[in-house]
C-alpha cells in the first residue's frame, strides 16, 4: 500500500485502485462537494509529480473518456479545483516519488492502454445537486434538469419561466467557465429545439459571469453526461487524433511529453531486475514488463 497524506488531501494505491480523500481545510469547495474518489488502475494514462518552489504536485492523468467530469472539464479547471491533482509539502516529495512511481510500476505490469475507453469506469458526482449562481439556479435529481432564472437573467428567459428538461431529450452537455471579460456557460443541447443564440438567450442554457461558484457546475455537467450515451461508444467515432489502431498509440506513463526518455526506460529495466531477482516478481510478470518497456525503445 502506498500512501501520502497532505493537509490538500490524502492518496492511496493499493495496485488496483488510487484512492483520493479532499482535505477538510481550504480545500476548493468543488472537491468538498464531489468527495471522495476511488479511481481504477484501468482509468489512469499516467502520473507526473511537478517540482516547484515549496514542494510539488501531484498530478494523475486520467484515460480519455474514463471519468465524466474529465470529459466535460476538458482541462479548464484551475489546480485547485482539479480533484485529480494534490498540493505536496517539501518534505515530503521523496513519499510522492515514491507514489508515483508504485502507480508508473502497476501500470507497466498491468500494461494499461492509454487510450480512449468506450465507457465511464468513473460514476461521476452523488446526486441530488444543486448550483445557484451566473443568472439562475440548474438542478439535477439523475432524471430531469430544471433552470430557474434570478433578477440577473435576460427578460425572455424570465418571462418563459422555469424549464424542466428530461435527461431522455438531452443530447450533450456543455461546460465552459468564464475567463477574463467573456462569460462562461453551462448549456444543454436539445435537438428539438437546437439554437445558436448565445447563453444569455438560450433558455436551456445557465449563464456564468465568473463567481465563486461557478465551478460547481461542471459537478451538473458531469453527471448528466455520465447518464448520455457515451461519446467514444461502439456506435460514436473515436477522435481522429485517436482513431488509430492500439499500436500506434504510444503508452505515456508519465509526464505529459509522448517522447519515451530512454535513460528512464533503462532505470526501469533495471528496477525490474532487482524486483524480479528478489523473488518479488514472478518469471511471466517479468517478461511481460521487459517486453512492454523494450517496445518504447
């Protein structure tokens, strides 16, 4: 079992599952709010620990199309927000080295693909929920959406009144925060009644105007998304950056650079050895992590 507990949160592995735990002090309220996370060894692209001045980050990342909060983010959740990264003191970056590399081991013996997955291995947030914030209020009891709007809304959305939407008549989710002087949005697209009109005008969309709890409404997007079909399913089409055959998708454990560092790949070679020498490794378990990292060669 590895593990590192911070005051930013606590994560452990136990080689099939990375358990993460929210700190309970100055911890973003998106985090507080989805709790905590049990993520499969099968959902993880790789794990970087990030140097900087007073200690580091953790940073997890996760399969394409593995968790719906990911996939709605698409990366535009400030570090404090990202449940999937933990703030790390410096003493004790040789415990997160440690971490990381137990979970860059699991993933060479488990040889896990980083590629898209065809289905959520994540469930996304608890429901009921509710955000109030931007121009109304959006709720999501798991079957129906509902948006009411504030005094802060544009008269013809007040004037149509609240609108109930049944996840059955949704087709996606959009998910965009507001950065600088250009509002953000949390729009659901329904083909009956498809719009171009900006958010501000589209009734079956909220709004956000960059306050505190904004962010919270990915936590929505994500778990209406996660009941929509999926959208690297067999009947959908993968992304044409990843509609490759699996061989030609280089398996990134660590960092973000898909370049392979042949000095690291050697070091693992040898840590291998020692493994296997001292019994700790089986002949098969072995061959299949020699073969999976001469491969990156």
């Amino acid at each position: 079992m590895a593990e590192i507990l911070q005051k930013d949160g606590s994560w452990t592995f136990d080689g099939d599952t990375i358990g993460i735990v929210p700190g309970r002090e100055k911890t973003h309220p998106l985090r507080q709010t989805l709790g905590r996370l049990a993520v499969p060894l099968t959902a993880v692209a790789g794990i970087a620990l990030e140097p900087g001045r007073r200690g580091g980050r953790l940073r997890l990342r996760l399969r394409d199309g593995t968790d719906p909060l990911s996939q709605v983010a698409r990366g535009r959740l400030a570090d404090a927000a990202d449940p999937y990264q933990l703030a790390v003191e410096a003493d004790r970056m040789g415990v997160a080295e440690y971490f990381a590399d137990e979970v860059r081991h699991a993933l060479l013996l488990e040889q896990v693909p980083d590629g898209p997955a065809e289905r959520y291995l994540l469930p996304g947030p608890a429901l009921p929920l509710s955000v109030s914030t931007g121009d109304g209020t959006v709720s999501f009891d798991g079957e129906r959406v509902r948006l009411e709007w504030n005094w802060m809304a544009e008269e013809g959305k007040k004037s149509a009144g609240p609108r109930e939407l049944p996840v059955r008549d949704i087709d996606s989710v959009e998910w965009l925060p507001a950065t600088g002087l250009q509002n953000g949005h949390l729009r659901f697209v329904v083909p009956a009644a498809r719009t171009n009109a900006p958010a501000k005008h589209d009734p079956h969309a909220l709004e956000l105007h960059g306050f505190k709890k904004d962010t919270l409404t990915a936590l929505i997007a994500a778990a209406v998304a996660a009941r929509l079909p999926h959208p690297y399913g067999k009947t959908a089409e993968l992304p044409a950056a990843l509609d490759a055959a699996p061989e030609a998708v280089p398996a990134v454990t660590a960092g973000a650079s898909a370049e392979p560092d042949h000095d690291a790949l050697l070091r693992r070679l040898r840590e291998l050895g020692e493994l296997h020498h001292a019994g700790i490794l089986t002949d098969e378990e072995f061959g299949a992590a020699k073969q999976a990292i001469l491969r990156r060669f």
